[in-house]
C-alpha cells in the first residue's frame, strides 16, 4: 500500500533571511535538500515557525514554489495556509496545489473565538481546493480548540485527513481515536513527541530536525515503530535530546530553533518583527542546552 504523503516527519522548516532581512530563497532551497538527505519526509513551509505572518503574499508564495522545486522526488511539501478568511485559506490551498503541493496543513478561523459553525464552514471552503487537510489544533495560541468531537465531526465529512495536535495533552491522541478512527494524528510538538507516538502517531510535524535532522528521524521511527526493543533504545535518545525539544513549545521557539541551527552549522539567522532577539540569559540557556547534545554526537 502507498504511505499517504501526509505520513512521516515533515519539518515546520525555518526560513532563512538575509542580513537585510529580505528572503534567501537560495538557502532555503538548499535547507530543504539537506531536511531529504536527513531522512525526513518532507516540509511544511509557511508555517510560525516559518515566519509565515511577515511575509508578503509574493514571498509566501515563492516560498512554496521553492520547496517544491527544491524537493526530491518521493519528498512531500505540506505548507500551511493559515489565513483570517476562508476564502484567502482556499486561495492559499489552490495555490499550494498548482505549485505543486501534497497536502495543507490548516489552522481554524483565528481573528476571534470561533464557534462550531464558523471552525466547521471553514474547513469545508479549503477542502473545496482537492488537496487533502490537515488540521492543525493549537488553542494556546488561536484560542480555538478543535476538540476530538469536532475533529470526528470535520472527519466524518470528509474534510480533514490527520490533525497535528498541539496541546501537549497526550489523552487527546486516545480519545480521537475512539471518536474518529482512522483520522491521523500527527504529533505537534517536540516534546511530547515519544508519549505520542506510542499512542499510534501516524506522523510528526516538527521542529528540531530543522537542527538535527538524521537523530530526530530515528527517535521518531523508534517510537512510533510499536516493537518494546525501540522504545527501549528510544527512551535514552529522548531523554538526551528532551532539554532542547521542549523549546518547540515555547513562546521563542523560533529564536530557539534558528539559534540551535546556527550553533549546529546551520544557516539559522535573524528573526523578522515583531519577533525580537534573546535575551542573553535565553540565549545562553539555549545555547548550552544546544551544545550538550551536539557534545553528545547528535546530528
């Protein structure tokens, strides 16, 4: 059977700037190369991490184009097509598709406090585009929680094939599985990334292999593999690791990740505003959480 393409680890990947801050398409490309030759599944540009709410739409969609054109063959793009309208969301879906995308990755109507209608009606608009959606659940941030009702319910129409669940609630992987089996969950942060892939993860939308992509490709198919062995070697790996993954769910997670990239070898770099540089005491933080695992041979 063909693995759907929206399995596996994809990367949330960061976006290079230049020092103007204007987009290094070229470092970008070449990112998403080296993401492939990690062992990674694919990419999904466009998301926070990468940057997405600055740029402009022409950047926003070059960065898509890019990704597909940068992609080996059997290498999925997933990028995200959050917007405030559905109407834009589909627009941003139909020019994922004609780009060549594999799948979107969809945030809910985030402008206010959306209730069931308005999450459900949205999700129909951007499914209208053909591409398969993944729903993309962080409450924390949009204030709207797709809770595993309203998944089973979005499922049972049709409109989305996966959610990447970002509460951090490992109960909630269990729970959408009761209500709606066979809707893929793809765990969504870093560090719950071992809890949920024993609970069946089909996929992990993640952060860190931006940094290390080879080590955190291994701990995902060892904990996700289902045989007691891997997870016996996967345990020590994660607790190795855990101390760096945790900053993917904090609020500076993408200063954290574009520093750990630069500390790493990596073409991290500067942050567009609103975001502003670490603090030093964050930055030594990061830093010494980021050099304890490259200490340990991680890459």
């Amino acid at each position: 059977m063909t693995t759907p393409v929206w399995h596996g680890v994809h990367v949330a990947t960061a976006l290079p700037f230049h020092d103007d801050l204007s987009v290094d398409y070229d470092g970008y490309a070449e990112h998403v190369r080296f993401l492939a030759e990690g062992g990674c599944d694919g990419v999904c540009p466009n998301g926070s991490l990468g940057e997405y709410q600055t740029l402009t739409p022409e950047e926003r969609a070059r960065v898509v184009r890019t990704a597909v054109e940068a992609a080996p063959e059997g290498f999925h793009v997933m990028p995200g097509v959050a917007a405030y309208g559905a109407a834009e969301a589909r627009r941003w879906a139909e020019q994922a598709a004609e780009a060549g995308a594999s799948s979107v990755l969809l945030l809910p109507p985030n402008a206010y406090r959306a209730d069931r209608e308005a999450v459900v009606g949205h999700y129909r608009e951007v499914a209208r585009a053909g591409l398969p959606v993944v729903a993309y659940n962080n409450p924390i941030d949009t204030k709207v929680d797709l809770t595993p009702e309203l998944l089973a319910e979005l499922y049972r129409e049709g409109l989305i094939v996966g959610v990447k669940e970002f509460t951090g609630d490992v109960r909630r992987a269990y729970e959408i599985a009761e209500l709606a089996p066979g809707l893929d969950v793809l765990i969504g942060s870093d560090d719950v990334l071992l809890e949920v892939g024993i609970a069946g993860a089909a996929g992990w939308i993640a952060g860190y292999p931006n940094m290390i992509p080879k080590a955190t490709v291994e701990l995902y198919r060892l904990a996700t593999s289902g045989d007691p062995a891997d997870l016996a070697r996967a345990l020590p790996i994660y607790r190795d690791l855990h101390p760096l993954l945790r900053w993917d769910s904090k609020t500076e997670f993408v200063q954290s990740i574009k520093l750990s990239m630069d500390l790493a070898g990596r073409r991290g770099g500067p942050c567009r505003p609103p975001r502003t540089p670490l603090s030093p005491e964050l930055a030594a933080r990061i830093t010494r959480d980021t050099r304890a695992v490259l200490d340990k041979g991680y890459v």
